[in-house]
C-alpha cells in the first residue's frame, strides 16, 4: 500500500504531519517523508499509478475527475490535515476515492478562542478597555453597570457544526444560558446540547454576544446584514469566527459606525484581509485578528494525529469518525 504527502504553497506540512506522526505513518502505509505537489503528478502519472492513499493539509491541489482516473486509478483515501474540503473533495469523492477531513481537530481551538472571546466579553473587556484608552478610568468603571458578567447572561451562536456544538459544550462550564440559530438542528438536538433554538433576530436581540458558526456556503453568504446587527443589545459583542463572506460588512460598518457601544471581533473578513483604507482598520469598536482562531503554532499537529488515527481505522477494518460524504458537504463550512 502506497501512500504520498501532496501539498503545495505550504511550507509547514511537515509540522502538521510531525516526525512522530510521520513515523507511524510509515508503519502502516510505504510512504516517503517527501513533499509531493500536483504538476509532479501530471507530469509522470505512471510514477504514481500505485497511490492507494494521499496526506495532505492546507495547501491541496484541485484536481479533475479525469486527472485523477489518468494519475491515480487506484487511489483509495484522501486524508485531509486540515478543516474544510469544499474546495477539492467533489471530483476525489466522484472517482470513488473517500475523503477525511482532521475539520474536527481544527474545531477545537476555535472553540476554545471563540469561548475565550465570550468570557472577556461577557466581563465588558473590550469596552471597557476601549473606553479606558480614550477616557480614562472613571469612563470606563461607569460601564460596568450594563455588563453583567458570566453569571446568567445569555450568549447566541449561531450554526451548530461541529465547532457550534463543540463551543456550546465547553460554555457548559459555565451558568451561561445559550441561544441557538441552526435551521438543520433539531428542538431534541438543542435540548441535548443544553440549548435553546430561536429565530435568528431574536438571537441578536437576547444575546449579549453573538458569534458566527454558519457554514460557508451560497445560502449563507450575505446572511448577516443591518437589519440583525441593529438589534444587539446595549454594548454587545458580535464575533466571527465562521466566514467573512456570510457578513454584509458595509451593513456591520454602518451600525458599528452609529453605535459605538458595539464591538465586533472579526477573525475573517472578506477579502481576507479587507481592502486597503476599509473602515474596519480605523473603527474604535472593530478589532481585527489574522485569522487565528484554527490550529496554529503546535496546534497543527493535533490535525495530523486525527489523520493518521482514521487512516489506522480503515486499515483495520474499524469505524472512521470523520469520513466526508457528498452529502455532508451541502451543510459543511
């Protein structure tokens, strides 16, 4: 069984896929600690006419169904380290070929940087130090009063994927009530998760913070705009961490611009980053990240590990967790 590490324009793919996970790799599959990109494939397919099993990360070519039949006839199993497969999956999943995505490793720290935001938030963090900056203490202390902490304050997410669900468990820690917007989540679903399922103008109006999960398709894009960001409560959060395309941003500047008391934190914007002069950079209330909320730094690795455990998985006849079906793709981010 032969397998190939296929990525290009990322030059950290053997940080994903660690000397350790590389090694456990070559136990199971004959594979070389080597970096192969699409246009070695196209141009010697008889080279590779025996891949069984491609690794990848961020960085996956795009390939035809007729490049893969012409390349790689017997290939079995993409295994993506990374999060969404939109972009390539399709013509792999139409040849045959199953695909798996490290998405729910990916979702993890999200997760974890989307319930860090919400706690600050929650404590009046942002305003406060904005205010602290600007006005000083007295101004910022006086705040305090409409920000009632993370004891019974409810917070809005919406979508529930993988990484909704995964933040709603975490926030489990806390007495926080959580509101919910997914049209594709059940009431019993929502009840499981400890959630209650609203309208999605209803979230933005209970919510002191709203945060952004919806996955990242045509119905999604745009879905976000004026009419709902009006409706946040008296110095609310509004955080994203989905995708930028899903925001009407000229609606968000619009009511960042008429109500200061607002904040968003915006991991994604689209383009990604905003054009330059956009008000996003000079707005007070708007803060910027490059989106870091997914795996960085050591973190990439876990995504590797989730990678090699499916491959064992389907080598030994075992359930997978996280094999990607055409299906799946028409909700996935």
């Amino acid at each position: 069984m032969r397998g190939i590490f296929l990525c290009e324009g990322y030059d950290k793919a053997f940080h994903v896929y660690d000397a350790e996970t590389v090694c456990e790799l070559q136990a199971l599959v004959n594979i070389e600690a080597k970096l192969y990109a699409k246009a070695d494939i196209v141009r010697a397919p008889a080279a590779f006419s025996d891949v069984e099993f491609i690794f990848s990360t961020w960085g996956m070519p795009e390939f035809t169904q007729e490049e893969i039949r012409a390349c790689l006839p017997n290939l079995k199993c993409v295994f993506y380290a990374a999060g969404s497969v939109q972009s390539f999956a399709r013509p792999f999943l139409h040849c045959g070929a199953k695909v798996f995505s490290a998405w729910a490793a990916n979702a993890v720290p999200v997760s974890e940087y989307t319930v860090a935001q919400m706690i600050l938030a929650n404590k009046g963090y942002f305003l406060t130090s904005r205010l602290y900056h600007a006005s000083g203490n007295k101004a910022a202390k006086a705040t305090l009063k409409k920000c009632s902490g993370n004891y019974g304050e409810t917070v809005g997410i919406i979508g529930a994927g993988m990484i909704g669900k995964l933040v709603i468990q975490m926030l489990k820690q806390y007495k926080l009530n959580v509101i919910v917007f997914d049209p594709f989540l059940s009431d019993e679903k929502a009840q499981e998760l400890g959630a209650e399922k609203c309208a999605l103008h209803d979230l933005f109006e209970r919510a002191f913070v709203v945060s952004n999960h919806l996955a990242n398709n045509e119905q999604t894009k745009g879905m976000l705009g004026y009419d709902l960001f009006r409706r946040m409560r008296e110095n609310a959060v509004f955080i994203n961490t989905g995708r930028g395309a899903q925001v009407v941003e000229e609606d968000l500047v619009r009511v960042l611009q008429e109500r200061p008391d607002l904040t968003a934190l915006l991991d994604v914007t689209y383009p990604e980053p905003p054009v330059e002069g956009h008000p996003f950079y000079t707005l007070p209330n708007c803060l910027l990240t490059p989106h870091i909320a997914g795996s960085m730094g050591s973190e990439v690795a876990r995504m590797g590990e989730y990678m090699l455990a499916e491959c064992r998985a389907y080598l030994n006849g075992e359930p997978c967790r996280y094999e990607i079906t055409e299906k799946m793709l028409e909700t996935m981010a």
